[in-house]
C-alpha cells in the first residue's frame, strides 16, 4: 500500500497518516503513539455501525483494553449536554491520564470527543481517526474542538492538538454523494487559498483514483500555517474562508444546511462581493460558483443580508465591532480584510444572488 505521511509540526509533532485500507491496523499505529493504555472510542450512532467493530478488532490484536461511546449522529449532538454524558462515561469507566481518547468519526465527533480529551483530567492523549471527507481534509487536524451554544456555533472549545490521525480514504466509499460534496467544499476551499493546481484538480475530475493525493496536500497546506498560528490568532484565519458566512447560514437555517453546504455558499457569496468591492480579480467568483455547482453544492441562500449579518455578528470571529473576512484576490490567493461591524450586511447583501441549488 502507498502510505503518505504528512507532519504537523506543533509542540512535539504529530503525523498525519494516510493509507488505503489501513483502518483494520490501525491498533498498531495507536501503540505505538499511545503506548500500552486503555483506550476509549467516541463514535456516533452512523459510523459506529460501519466501523466501530473493525477499529475495536485492531485494537484488541494489540492488547489493548477498549471502552466504547456510541451518540446519536448529526450536529444536534454537539451540545454541552452530550460532552458532560461523554466526561461522565470516561470517569464511570475510571480511564486515567495515560489513558487515551480516539475520536471515530467525521468532525462532530472530533470536535466533541477532542473537547473531551482536553478537559477529562486537565486532558489526556487523543488520536483521531476521521472517516469523512470533511475530517480528512480539514477538522481532523489543527487542534480545535468545540461544541455549539445556542448563540451559535463552536462558541465553547478548546484547543487541543492530536497525538496522531490515521486516515484510511478507502471509508470515504461509504458516504452518500451529499456528504461527500460536503466534504469537498472544504477541499476546494484550500485550492481557492492556496493552490490553483489543485483547484484544477477538481476542474478536471481527477477526484476518485486520487483522494490519499488531495488529502495529502489539503494536510499539508492546513498543517503549514497551523505551525505558524496555532491559536486562530493571525495567519491561521485564511482557513475561514467561506465560514463567516457559512457559520451564519448554518446558525439561520437550525443547523439543517451541513456545514460544508454553507461554506460553499459562503466562498461564492464572498468572491462576488469581493468582486464588486474591487478586491476579488473579475471572473473569479464565476469559477468558483461553476465548480462548487459541478458537485451539487449551492452558491447562495435564501436568507436575507439582514439575518445574515445578525448572525454573523454572533460569531466568535468578531472582535468587538469589527469582524476579519477572508477574501479572494484570485484563484490560490487569498487576503484578510477587516471590517466594521455595520459593514458586514453591505458585504453580505453585495454577495447574495437568486440561485440556490
């Protein structure tokens, strides 16, 4: 098998291994980062059915003693309510600081089970290992969890970096084609900031015979500014493209827009404003709205400017009264912008068109 290693160089490192087929031994690469502890596997209800009894197999050929978390699937769960049920579980089941915490899964339950992982004994060591495009390529790496708050989305997290990610593409073959075009917004988001040639890698179709590839340089291009910014505080927000927005649609629509729906609706919404500011090159707002609706993926919202904003405003990347946006200057480079709170429904109502898919 071709294994592809990237590493992510943040306070001791971690390596993020890519394998087809390495899901059923993936007990040794746990080991050999954990060492021999008890584990706990965080799943949700639809990928425990899938996965849990392979992962659980693997672990179990390598002596090691498991405990398992099973909660319903879908951002509904990713609540307070749901951590406290999963700290209460690890501390009925009496696990230890040199314990560990494998978050199996998509980026609901990484986020939750890194939360978790963070705060469970002042935090113990945490493996993910994702099972959906949109982990693979994005929420898997880099440290944040977080669970929603009324207000809004990941409004309480931590940060709280991996020991190791295993990603084995060959369970990205079980996903629906919705929640694989889910997945690939977020790919696309990182040719949008940092690589025409990987854009094009989806204009052309070159997807299904070279995910461990795509994987590997959407890792890459995530892990090179994470080693520069860690903690969200500079360089790192370019990863927010498409997610002020996105986050707003997701909060306006009651979290039933999956969130890479919305951040495809939040890249092209930003490159027509960014358009029409003058900051985003001519033409390229309609490049991107052409791929994102290649893959059924929507390139607006019926919502107005004016919840929009609203919600916006909500997010945790606001800063007083001026929130940073992360626009296009043209196809593999992107710039911060900082703007007046009283701005953002200009910018918002500037991006907003009729069509939503």
């Amino acid at each position: 098998m071709n294994r592809r290693t990237v590493t992510i160089k943040v306070n001791k490192g971690y390596d993020v291994i890519i394998e087809n087929g390495i899901l059923p031994n993936c007990g040794k690469i746990v080991k050999e980062t954990a060492g021999d502890c008890r584990i706990a596997v965080i799943a949700d209800s639809n990928v425990a059915n899938l996965y849990l009894k392979t992962v659980l197999s693997s672990l179990a050929e390598e002596k090691l003693q498991t405990e398992h978390y099973i909660f319903d699937a879908g951002e509904k769960s990713k609540t307070i309510s749901t951590l406290a049920d999963i700290l209460e579980f690890l501390a009925d089941k009496k696990l230890s600081r040199s314990d560990t915490v494998i978050a199996l899964g998509g980026g609901v339950t990484g986020d939750i089970a890194g939360f978790a992982a963070s705060v469970y004994l002042r935090g113990v060591k945490f493996i993910q290992i994702p099972t959906t495009l949109l982990s693979a390529v994005d929420s898997s790496v880099g440290g944040k969890t977080a669970v929603d708050l009324n207000a809004g989305k990941n409004l309480a997290g931590t940060f709280k970096q991996p020991d190791a990610v295993i990603c084995d593409p060959k369970t990205l073959s079980t996903l629906s084609e919705k929640e694989f075009s889910n997945g690939l917004a977020e790919a696309i988001k990182y040719g949008v900031l940092f690589s025409e040639e990987l854009f094009e890698y989806f204009e052309n179709d070159r997807l299904e015979d070279n995910l461990d590839e795509i994987i590997e340089k959407c890792v890459a291009f995530k892990g090179k500014i994470i080693e520069k910014d860690e903690f969200d505080t500079g360089e790192r927000k370019l990863l927010n493209l498409g997610h002020t927005i996105g986050h707003a649609i997701e909060k306006c629509s009651n979290f039933t827009i999956p969130h890479g729906f919305a951040v495809a609706a939040g890249m092209a919404m930003t490159a027509r404003a960014g358009e029409k500011y003058g900051i985003t090159n001519i033409g390229t707002a309609n490049r991107i709205e052409k791929l994102l609706k290649r893959f059924s993926l929507p390139i607006s919202t019926t919502f107005g400017s004016a919840s929009l904003a609203d919600a916006a405003l909500s997010d945790k990347k606001r800063s007083g009264n001026r929130i940073t946006l992360v626009i296009p200057e043209k196809i593999g480079k992107c710039v911060l912008k900082e703007m007046a709170a009283d701005d953002i429904k200009d910018f918002i109502n500037k991006g907003i068109n009729d069509q939503w898919i």
